[in-house]
C-alpha cells in the first residue's frame, strides 16, 4: 500500500520508488534485526532444554504482549495522507 501510494502521489518512477525506500527502510530493517536475534540463537541441550520449558511460558506471559508487538501488528497506513516529494507522508 505505501508503493500504491508513492506511486500515485510521486511524478515519476524513480521518485516514487526513492519515497517508497525511505518511507519503508526504518520498519523493514528492525523487522530483520528482530529476526536475526530470534533466528540466530543455537539448539539447547538437555538441560537447555529443560530450563527453556519453564522460563519459555513467563517470558510469553509478561514480555510478549499485544502491547509489546503492537508496533508490528497495529501499523496503520493513512491511503488518503499524500506523500511529499522527500518521501514523507503529509
């Protein structure tokens, strides 16, 4: 949707996909950073293992929360705010 919306917005390709890449760098690259930190832990052992079963379940009850992912999951894109020509929305 930010595309469509550059793209209506931008006179022309190129400056519709420059807007596009500087509205959308800041959120693409922490979703990477996060993925790379939930990705890059290795397989437990045993007793690992056995640790992760107990604290796992806390962690997702007082850490994980609908607040704490909201900035992923409640993104709103305004379609009717026009983006300016240095990439920003109005």
């Amino acid at each position: 949707m930010v595309l469509a919306k550059c793209l209506r917005d931008q006179p022309a390709i190129p400056e519709a996909l420059s807007a596009y890449q500087r509205l959308r760098r800041a959120r693409v690259e922490k979703i990477v950073a996060q993925a790379a930190r939930a990705s890059s832990t290795k397989a437990p052992g045993p007793a690992g293992r056995a640790l992760q079963s107990l604290i796992l379940p806390l962690v997702f009850k007082f850490l994980v929360t609908d607040r704490s992912l909201a900035w992923r999951y409640d993104h709103h894109i305004d379609w009717g705010a026009p983006v300016t020509p240095a990439g920003e929305l109005a």
